[in-house]
C-alpha cells in the first residue's frame, strides 16, 4: 500500500449532489481513521477565485478564453498545496476539477476540447473519478437551480455530451438520483478499494 493519499475527483453536472457527496466522504473517510481533506474547485477564496465567482454570478463578464485560463490557473494555484498534503499521506477529495474545466468552457461555441485541456496539462491526475449522472430536465428541480451562470437545461444538455467524449473507461458513473446513503456508501467502498491498490507514483494530466 502507498504512503501517500489519494486524489479524488468527483464531476459531473451542476446540482448532481457533488458538494454534498464530497463532503460526506470526507467525514466518513475520517472516522475509518483515514486523513482526508476537501478541496473545492472553483477554490472561491483566492484573488482569481473571486474573479471567478463574480463572473459565475453575473457580477462580471469576461471572454470565454479568460475564464476558462482562469479556471485553470485556480487550480494551478493550489497544485503545490495538494502535492504536499498527499504527500504527507492526506487523501483529497475534489469537488470538481479540470474535466469540470473541459467540460464547460468546450460546450461553448468556438472552443474545442483539445483548445480546452492544454491549460491544465501537467496537473496531478486523479486516482479515482466519480461521474455523477442524471437527466439534466430532473436536476432542474433540485433547490437554487438557475442562480448562476451555465445552470440552464440547455447549457447543461451541452455540457453533458461534451463530458461524454470526454469520460474515459476508468471513470466510475455514478448514478445521482440514487438516495444519498446508498451513493455514500458506494463511494466510501470504491475509496476504500482504490487506496488499497494505489500506487506510489503520481502521474500527470492528461496520460
Ligand atoms: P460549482 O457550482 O461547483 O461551484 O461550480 C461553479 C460553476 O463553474 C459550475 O457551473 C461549473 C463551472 N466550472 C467551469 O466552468 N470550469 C471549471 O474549471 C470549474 C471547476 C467549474
Ligand atoms: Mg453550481
């Protein structure tokens, strides 16, 4: 078993229950004894983050290219940090992350997907992705859907096939309308799995 802790990524469209999930896992990866921390991307808190958040909420407007760099750069920002932690034997889980980058920015008009991943070329890669799936018309009716930018069923229904070329077969799917228990446990168990099977090394997006 490897010394260091795992990178954990969870994706998949807004209103899937990713903060929620990611959160939860933490907890319950603490109380097996299990160090773990949360890390949230868009990371809101720095200087770019904030730039980030007033876009998201119409405060600002910037060109797609920028927002998609500065996306980006609120994850390059925080990569030091995240080698140090798994390093000490931290495990993170990720509540989004460059694939939410790829995603988003390559569903709109004029960017593709190769333009997309570039930016984010060189950053960890994730020992594990959990894809959460639904309907993009049922996570509509989930609370608080429509208060920032890209949540709109068309945009999402974009977004979502942009994921599909995306997925790669070691991506765990997960289904998002199961009950949150039965999603816990779900990834509680593949965790528990995957940091039994980790290796030492860590590699690098996008190989
Ligand atoms: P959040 O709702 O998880 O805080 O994410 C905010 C929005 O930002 C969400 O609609 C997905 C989008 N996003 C991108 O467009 N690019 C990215 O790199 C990330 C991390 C999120
Ligand atoms: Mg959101």
């Amino acid at each position: 078993m490897a010394t260091r802790g795992a990178l954990i990524v969870l994706e998949g469209l807004d209103r899937t229950g990713k903060s929620t999930q990611a959160r939860t896992l933490v907890k319950n990866l603490n109380s097996k004894g299990i160090l773990a921390e949360l890390q949230i991307f868009p990371d809101r808190t720095t200087q770019i983050g904030k730039v980030i958040s007033e876009y998201l909420s119409h405060a600002r407007d910037l060109d797609d290219r920028a927002i998609h760099l500065l996306f980006s750069a609120n994850r390059w920002e925080k990569k030091n940090a995240m080698v140090s932690k798994l390093e000490k034997g931290i495990s993170l889980v990720v509540d989004r992350y460059a694939f939410s980058g790829v995603a988003f920015s390559s569903a709109k008009p004029g960017l593709s997907q190769e333009w997309c991943r570039q930016p984010d070329v060189g950053l960890l890669k994730p020992d594990v992705v959990f894809f959460l799936t639904a309907d993009p018309e049922t996570l509509k009716q989930r609370g608080g859907y429509g208060e920032e930018r890209y949540e709109n069923v068309e945009f999402q229904k974009r977004v979502a096939a942009e994921y599909s070329e995306l997925e790669d077969p070691s991506w765990i799917r997960v289904d998002a309308t199961w009950s949150a228990e039965r999603i816990a446990e779900h990834l509680l168990t593949t965790v528990e799995n995957t940091m039994r099977a980790l290796p030492e090394k860590m590699r690098e997006l996008w190989v």
